[in-house]
C-alpha cells in the first residue's frame, strides 16, 4: 500500500484590528442592595472601547464590588 499526501488550502485567518482604543473607568456608586435592605457603596470597573467599524463605544461592567470602610 502507498500513503498518498493531499494538499489542503489553508483558510485564511482574519487579522487582529491595527489599534484598539481601549480603557478603564472606575466609579464608585451608592447602590440598593436587595438582600439586606440597605444602601452601600460600590466599586464598578468599566471596560471601554471604540469601535471603528460601527462608529460607536462600547462599555462592559467588568468588576462589582463593595468598597470596604
């Protein structure tokens, strides 16, 4: 028997963006917390970013949590 090689097109991989503008914000907030029926105080990480091909920026909570006294 005799091993035959194929040849396989490689598909092409898609290119990381050039530049992302990207950061981080940071807001401490007063917040209701529903389960022991009082307000605290919040840290909330924000990731922001541009996105160019739709002209518009984007925004994820990406840390929740209580700031301790």
């Amino acid at each position: 028997m005799s091993a035959v090689a194929g040849c396989i097109a490689a598909l092409p991989v898609p290119a990381f963006p050039a530049a992302v503008e990207a950061r981080w914000e940071t807001q401490n907030r007063t917040v209701w917390n529903e389960l022991e029926h009082a307000s605290e105080e919040r840290e909330l990480v924000y990731e922001t970013s541009w996105i160019a091909e739709l002209g518009i920026w984007r925004r994820f909570l990406r840390s929740n949590r209580k700031v301790q006294s």
